[in-house]
C-alpha cells in the first residue's frame, strides 16, 4: 500500500521528514508543533475509532439466518459443501484437483490389474503345458520301449521254435539258427541305418520288412525267377 | 478436519462471496464477522449516529447479499464494493430525510443532530474529545466528512475511497486534507498537548 500523508503524520517525527514530506505536510502545517498537533490528533482519532466499534444486535443475525434458510432450502449440507470444496476446489487446475488425481490413480489401477491376472495366467499355463509336454514325452518314450519289446517279442517265436516238432538234421538247425541270429542282426542295423537316414525319425515308403537270409538251395522258386529274368 | 473443511478464516472476501451464492451459511457467517461490525460502525457515523437505523442498515445490506449475491462482481474487491453500497444507501436515505424534511416544514423530528442516548461516542472513556471531535466532523460538509471517516474510521485506503465513491484519487486527497485541516484547527483549542 502507498503511504499517505496521514501515514507519514502518524509514523514520522517532524525532525526526520524529507523535503518532499515537508512540501507535501506544508498544506495543512508548516511548523513542528503543527506537525505534532495533527500527530496527535490523529492517534486520538485511531483511538475514537476502536473504541466506537460496536457489535450488531443479535436478533439482527438471528433474522439473517433465518433469511438465508429460506432463500437456499435446498443447499447441500455443510459438510457435504465442505467435502465437495476441498476434492473439487475451483481455485486449482484440473490437473492438480484431488478428485481428479483419485480418479486417474483409479483408472490406472483399474487398467493394469486385467494384465497383472493375464500374466499369472500365462506362466500357470505355461507350466501346465510344459508338464504336459513332459509326460507326454514319458508316455512316448514308454511306448517307444513298449513298441520295441513288441517287435523284439514278435519276432521271438522264430527262436521259439520246438525243436521236436520237426526232425532236422543238426546241420540245417544249425543253418536255421545262423539265419535267424543274421536276421535279428539285420533287423537292428537296418533300424539303425533307417534312423541314420532319417535323423527326424520319420520313415518315408515301405515299411521296412524283416529280411531272412535262407539260402537259395533251399527256395528253388528264386532261381526261377532268376532264369526267367535273363 | 482440514481437508474436509474448507478454512474460511482464510478464504478471501470475493472466494466467500461465490460460496455464498452457492448456498454455503458457514460462508455468509464469516463474511458477517468481518463486516457487519465495521458497517454498523460506519452507518451509525453516517445516519446521525442513530443507532437503531444503522442496525436496520446492517440488516438490509446483508439481506440484499444473501437474496442477490450475484449484484457483487468478483472482478471487483468485495470491501469497496460493500462499502459504495453502503454509501448508496446513506445517500438515498439523506434524499428521504430531505423529502420529509421540506414536508414537514423544518419541523423533521426525525433528523436528529445529536442523539445522546444513541451516542456511541458516548459509551467510550474520555468522551470530552470524542465529543468536540463528532461535533467538529458534523460541522464539516458531508463530501468532507465521509472520506475521512472511510479513511480513518473504517480503515480504507485512498484508492478504495476513491472506488466507493467514484472519484478520483486527488480529489480524495485533497478532500482528506482539507477535512486534517480543519479537524486539527478545531481540535487545537481541546488537546492539552496542543496548548503547550
């Protein structure tokens, strides 16, 4: 606030005005016992002033409030105004309102839990399929073995032949044997050459045979063949 | 409590005026603590210090905040704006005194000089000053008088008179210093210190 000339009157003492005080005071006092009549006068004045402050009656304020009930029956509860004032205050930005700051907290949150669920739903799964993949490997190999056993089972009643049902002569069982031990050898490097072949494991044609090699003597029909042939 | 309360202590004059509009009591309460007593002040100094007219006054002029808040422009301090209403009313209400008074002939029992038993100047200690100063304000013209009452009684400064009353800020002063003057010569006699 500017100070005035009562201000400079009230709060100076004559011997410390400036010129410029002086000329602007030697309107109303030109000398010092002016200067401290109107001082005085003044703080005289401040003190009728205090002491004339006096209070409103108050049938005066009685008769307001009832006015002011009956010109906004419908104004929301002090509280409830209080409240809305201090979450919703006009004097903020948007941006700095505590409503607005709660409701984007809870728009953030409501938007990250979804992804938080997916993602625990997605490593659960995951373990489940690798487990799956796992037992399913155990059951395959399982069945690989299965499967073997089988071959190597199916092929067993060659060697489990009754030797009594049959009269041969030592030299053909002999023979009979060394072709049968030659086609189970035949049978496992065959599987073996196949896999080398095929490193994915997959058999592409013919299913491979069991091959067993019996001497041409024996199969008068292939020499046939052969003559037929050439 | 303080984030659900709004501090109205606080608040500005204009910041409560809005409230006001809105239907909050809490904000009307306290824009009449700080007025109500200041305008009493003033209007008991403006209408012939009689008492039960300024109580009147007081009520009218917070009646009309409540009924039309929306009369009061935010652009504009809430104190000067209170302070040119309650100017309005005092001159309307000197227009009305005139009226009856030219009906009446002179004979206007209504117009009181001095109502003694209303005095406010006569509740406070040393009343021998505060006498001879109301006698010596009442002797001034009302153009002079009121801007030193708003000046010194009711604490404006300049520029706000200047507001309130729609005049510029040198006729203010020199109305101010017109009225110092004439104070300070009248008063000069009473003080003792002046007698040195």
């Amino acid at each position: 606030m500017v100070k005035d000339i009562i201000d400079i009157v009230r709060e100076k003492e004559f011997k410390s005005l400036s010129v410029e005080e002086k000329v602007e005071l030697s309107d109303i006092c030109t000398n010092e016992d002016e200067f401290n009549n109107l001082k005085q006068v003044f703080l005289d004045v401040d003190g009728v002033a205090m002491a004339s402050r006096v209070l409103p009656k108050k049938e005066t304020k009685k008769e307001l409030d009832e006015l002011f009930v009956s010109t906004y029956p419908k104004a929301t509860g002090v509280w409830y105004s209080s409240m809305l004032a201090s979450i919703v205050p006009k004097n903020k930005p948007l941006h700095r309102q505590p409503l607005v700051q709660i409701a984007a907290v809870g728009l953030l949150v409501f938007l990250t839990i979804p992804f938080l669920n997916n993602t625990s739903i997605d490593s659960s799964e995951k373990q489940l399929v690798a487990s799956d993949e796992h037992k399913t490997e155990e059951i395959a190999d399982e069945n690989n073995l299965d499967l073997l056993e089988e071959e190597v089972s199916s092929t067993s009643p060659v060697l489990d032949l009754d030797v009594n049902e049959f009269e041969l002569v030592d030299s053909d069982v002999q023979d009979v044997e060394n072709g049968l031990s030659h086609a189970v050898l035949a049978n496992a490097t065959g599987a073996t050459r196949g896999e080398d072949d095929h490193p994915d494991g997959i058999f592409e044609g013919e299913e491979v045979g069991v091959s067993y090699s019996i001497p041409t003597s024996e199969q008068p029909e292939l020499l046939d063949l052969l003559t037929t042939t050439f | 409590m303080r984030l659900i309360k709004p501090q109205y202590k606080s608040m500005s004059d204009e910041d409560l005026m809005i409230s006001i509009s809105k239907g909050d009591k809490r904000a009307f309460d306290e824009i009449y603590a700080r007025y109500a007593s200041a305008l009493l002040g003033y209007f008991i100094r403006m209408l012939w210090k009689d008492r039960e007219k300024a109580e009147d006054f007081v009520h009218d002029i917070f009646a009309k905040i409540i009924k039309r808040p929306e009369l009061f422009d935010p652009s504009r301090r809430f104190k000067t704006w209170v302070y040119s209403v309650a100017n309005n009313m005092c001159k309307n209400e000197y227009k009305k005194q005139e009226v009856r008074k030219n009906i009446s002939n002179g004979l206007d029992s209504s117009y009181p000089v001095s109502d003694e038993g209303a005095n406010v100047m006569n509740e406070v200690q040393d009343g021998q000053f505060r006498e001879r100063f109301e006698m010596s304000l009442d002797d001034l013209d009302l153009k002079h008088s009121e801007v030193f009452k708003l000046r010194h009684l009711n604490g404006l400064s300049i520029k706000e008179i200047a507001e309130v009353l729609e005049i510029s800020d040198g006729t203010v002063k020199s109305r101010l210093f017109y009225a110092t003057k004439y104070l300070a010569k009248s008063l000069k006699d009473f003080n003792p210190i002046m007698n040195r």
